[in-house]
C-alpha cells in the first residue's frame, strides 16, 4: 500500500493491519525505556494513535487532541506509537504537558513492520489510529492517505463510544 507525504507517493513495507485481525506481536518501549509488548495492551479497550514524529506540528496536534479527550472515556487505554526515541519522546511529553496518555517509542520498528506501518525509506511509521478490543482484535482501522494530514477524530472517536456501548 501506498501513502503520500506532501503529495509524493511513499510505500509501506505492506498491507497495513485490517479491522478484524489481531493485534500482531511487536515490542514498543515506555518512558522509562522498559519493552511494552503486544500482551500488555491486551484486556483493555485501547485507541492506538500513530504519529511518525512527535517534532512536527501535525503530530503534536492529533498527540494533543487525543490527550485531551482520555479524561471521556475511564476505561480505555490510550496510547501513541512513534518512532522517536524514549528521551525525544520525554522530552515532547514535558515541554507539551502530555501526561493523560501513553507514549510508546517504535524506534526499534517492531510495531511498524508488524502492522506494516513502517515507511523503509522515510524511516518512519506512517500516521494511523487504530481501536482495539480488549482481546486484542482490531475494531476500527484509519491510515491517513496523506501524511500531512490529520486524521479524522470525530470518526475515531465515534467508534470508540460505539465500542464501549
């Protein structure tokens, strides 16, 4: 599959993860730099934002937004995956007051290539949200056609009330 960053046409390693497939095993790593793995994120409801570097304006808006919005939603996990480092990433949550959500670091790729997320040639994942229940299936699948952009919040969102209804 293919994406565009500022209107060129960037490929991903492969065909992105789908609604109704399982979450694949990967390793992420926390703030601490502890591995977060696949079977930590599973038994809760979780939104998994995607943003290919947390420096950019368009990252920090949709890190931010969805920061914002985890106070509405108690009993869902929230999480965004980049492939900045764990201190880049630190450093981002201080300067920007990010402390609703979880930020993960793909710097290792493993999240990447095992949604087929990861763009080989940029170095980075693509921007996506996914939501996924609490046994692990995907429930709602957004990869953004064009980088640059925003995804649709509104859309996401809904599906997660519809999710937890």
């Amino acid at each position: 599959m293919n994406v565009l960053i500022t209107g060129e046409v960037a490929e991903l390693v492969g065909e992105p993860l789908a609604v109704g497939e399982q979450l694949p095993h990967f390793k992420l790593e926390d703030e601490n730099g502890d591995k977060v793995k696949t079977a930590d994120l599973v038994g809760r409801i979780t939104l998994i934002s995607v943003v290919p570097d947390l420096n950019t304006d368009t990252c920090s808006l949709q890190t931010r937004h969805f920061n914002q919005t985890v106070d509405q939603f108690g009993d869902v996990q929230f999480i965004t995956v980049s492939t900045n480092s764990v201190e880049e990433q630190r450093d981002w949550c201080a300067a920007e007051g990010v402390k609703n959500m979880r930020v993960l670091s793909d710097e290792q790729e493993s999240f990447g290539y095992a949604t087929n997320l990861y763009l080989p040639v940029q170095g980075f994942d693509t921007r996506a949200v996914y939501i996924v229940d609490a046994q692990g299936t995907v429930k709602y699948a957004q990869i953004i056609p064009e980088v640059s952009e925003e995804p649709d919040y509104d859309d996401a969102l809904q599906a997660l009330k519809t999710l937890m209804s």
